[in-house]
C-alpha cells in the first residue's frame, strides 16, 4: 500500500466533514453544477465530464453505460453517438433519459433526469470537426452495439475507411449525432460519514422556479 500523500483524498475528507446544508445551494440548479463540476476539475477528479447514461427500450427494459458528456447548459447535457448503436435505438423509441456525474474522488454525485432532444445538424457538425481524425474515422468505421466477427474485422473497417477518406477531410457521418438531455429533476449528492448522506433534489414548480427538497439517504 502506497503511502504517497494524494491532496484529491484531503479534498474528499474536507467535503464529506462540512456537509451540505441548504444554503449552500443555489436556487438554479444549472448554478450548482457549474461549480460542482469547476470544482472537480479543479480537484484533479479523472475526466469530470464523464456520465453515465441511462436509457430503456420502449418496453422498460434499461441499459447503462458511460459516455463522454460535450457540454450543459440552462437547456441540458449534451452528448454524441452513433444512432444505430443500443443506446441511439432506445431514444429513438423511448425518448427520455437519467444521466450521472459519479465524481467518486470527491465524493459528490450529480444526477439528472428529462427528456432528451436531438441536438441540431450544424451543431453536429460543428462538434464532429474538432474531434481528433482517427476518432472520425472510427465513427464511419464501428458498427457501434453489432456484432463483430473478431478484433480484426473491426481494424480492417478502420484501414479501409482511412483509405477512404485519405487526403479529404472527414465528414459527420449521417447516421452519428448528438442529443440533450433537458432536465426535469436534478439531484445533488454529499457523501457523509455513516453514510448519512446529504440529497436535494431539485423539482420544477408551476412558475418556472424550482423546489428543492432534503432527501434521506
């Protein structure tokens, strides 16, 4: 066992002893996790902007996994995927979703739930030209959620797209796009000792403001 001193663990301590009261929080919960998220980058937490993303067929049957989240706002969370994956087929038919900030390092979760919404072609695109080249190719590649016959059927996909788009810039595929989770309910999560939890959760009222009510862990 390393006894290297880790500050990341000192930050989790102090949190996990202060707690989180009421007041602490705005009335606005995109407030919160814009400085919720600013501090876990600033705590050195691996990928901040890592979720996971809950989504469920049109008979309720769910399915998680992580992706990478591209950005939030007043209007929600936005992400990008391949629309024929698992995921991308769900929304399709059951357009809602939960995702999960799991900042674990410092001991705070944000979790929110809505409808998702597709996000524009021209922000796609625009998106889609600042990823790195292998990474566009890869999405003209991957036939994300089929099955693949081995490792090697997937990187000759990958050679022969490249061979493809060799010398020319690499389009959004039209099958790859994003979506925006717009929150209806937000929780915000405080770990504690004896795990006594600190949980609010934020629920829309009818004037447009939001009620924030104390949850039992």
């Amino acid at each position: 066992m390393s006894d290297e001193w880790n500050p990341v663990d000192d930050e989790r301590r102090r949190l996990e002893e202060r707690g989180l009261g009421a007041d602490d929080l705005d009335p606005d919960p995109i407030v919160v996790l814009r400085e919720w998220f600013a501090h876990a980058r600033r705590s050195g937490v691996h990928q901040p902007e890592a979720i996971t993303l809950a989504t469920s067929t049109a008979d309720g049957r769910p399915s998680v996994r992580f992706v990478l989240g591209k950005g939030f706002d007043e209007r929600g969370v936005v992400f990008y995927t391949n629309e024929r994956s698992r995921k991308g087929g769900d929304l399709r038919v059951n357009p809602v979703a939960a995702v999960l900030f799991p900042w674990h390092q410092v001991s705070r979760q944000v979790r929110i739930v809505g409808s998702v919404d597709r996000v524009s072609e021209q922000d796609a695109d625009v998106y889609f030209a600042t990823r790195p080249r292998g990474s566009q190719i890869g999405a003209w590649a991957s036939p994300q959620s089929q099955v693949l016959v081995d490792r090697d059927d997937l990187e000759a996909r990958w050679s022969e797209e490249e061979r493809r788009w060799h010398g020319h810039d690499v389009p959004r595929p039209p099958h790859w796009g994003g979506f925006r989770v717009v929150p209806d309910e937000w929780e915000f999560w405080q770990g504690r000792a004896n795990r006594l939890h600190d949980r609010f959760r934020y629920l829309p009222d009818a004037d447009g403001s939001w009620r924030v009510e104390r949850l039992s862990p």
